[in-house]
C-alpha cells in the first residue's frame, strides 16, 4: 500500500506489482480523520528480525467515512475481488464505493440515510462506524548495506549524520506529523 497525501485527503493505494497496475484505492477527507495511532507493527513471525519493534513500526489512521470519501477499485486488473457488501454504485469498469451524506454542520460525522421502519415512524440515522487504515513502515537499511562503509568503501564518517540516525520509527514520525499538519491547517 502506497500512502499519497494532500492538501484535502489522504490515499491508500494498493498497487498490483504483478501486473503493474492501480488495483484500488481508498480516498478519506482530511476532515474526517479522527486520530492517529503509531506504534509496533508485526505481520510475520518467522524471523528474528520480523519480530524486532525497532525495525518492525507502524500507524494506523482512524476515519469517520463521509461523502466525499471513497474507495475505488479498478475490476480490469487480474484481482477482481470488490467489497460487494459494500459496493452501492457500479462505474463503467470500475466500482465506486461511497458512504451516506455527512450530518448538516457536522464535519467529522457521516450518517447513512434515515428510512422508514415497518411501523411507518422514522428512525434515527445511524453514525456510520469509525474505519482504520494500517500502514507499516519500510526498511531504512537495506540488508545488503554496510554500517562501516558506503558504496564506494568509504567510511561511515563521510556520510551525512541524519541518514545514520534515522530509523523506521523515526519515519513514522514524521509521516504522521505530516498528516496532522494537513489535518489542522
């Protein structure tokens, strides 16, 4: 998953390497956005080194769906697997998924539809559910790079301080307090 941020939104992209295509992508208002959440992040348990929570650092973004947030995936690719449950507009080839219109004056609720029960009266609309979206971070350090010496052997001394101090945890960080500065501003 590829994280794009803007001025307005954030967007979770998720990129078919295989055949070298956008299979979808998840659009949330900044404005929705209800917290951020950074800490370990471990999806396997083989290795040693998939298991260190130095190396192994995350967040997840916690959203409150609205009208202009979407998820769209593209259905030519080979993966055609739509969330149909969720799935209220069919596009062309491609499949739009949308949540109900926010509340009046409400920035950071969504509301789905009020309808008519089978006794005829009202009900209440429903908030819709808080989602998540995970990121992990990549590696700062490539296995095949060396503390001690650069590409061209030179020593660790030569290299810029910033590139030795920073860490996975580090880039964390900072990705996260981009989002909170674009959600505040």
């Amino acid at each position: 998953t590829i994280l794009l941020l803007t001025d307005a939104a954030l967007y979770a992209v998720r990129f078919d390497w295989h055949t070298e295509k956008v299979a979808s992508f998840e659009r949330v208002d900044l404005r929705h956005v209800l917290g951020l959440q950074l800490g370990t992040y471990i999806t396997s348990t083989l290795a040693a080194a998939q298991t260190d929570p130095r190396r192994n650092v995350g967040f997840v973004v916690r959203y409150r769906p609205g009208r202009e947030d979407i998820v769209r995936v593209n259905t030519r690719s080979l993966k055609t697997d739509v969330f149909a449950a969720e799935s209220k507009t069919v596009m062309g080839d491609d499949a739009l998924v949308t949540s109900g219109p926010p509340a009046a004056g409400k920035s950071n609720a969504a509301v789905t539809t009020s309808a008519k029960g089978k006794t005829g009266k009202e009900k209440e609309p429903a908030i819709t559910p808080a989602r998540i979206l995970a990121f992990k971070a990549l590696p700062t350090r490539s296995s095949l790079s060396s503390d001690d010496a650069g590409a061209d052997g030179a020593n660790s001394e030569n290299r810029n301080s910033s590139e030795r101090s920073s860490t996975e945890l580090d880039t964390v960080r900072h990705v996260c307090e981009e989002i909170e500065r674009a959600a505040l501003a």
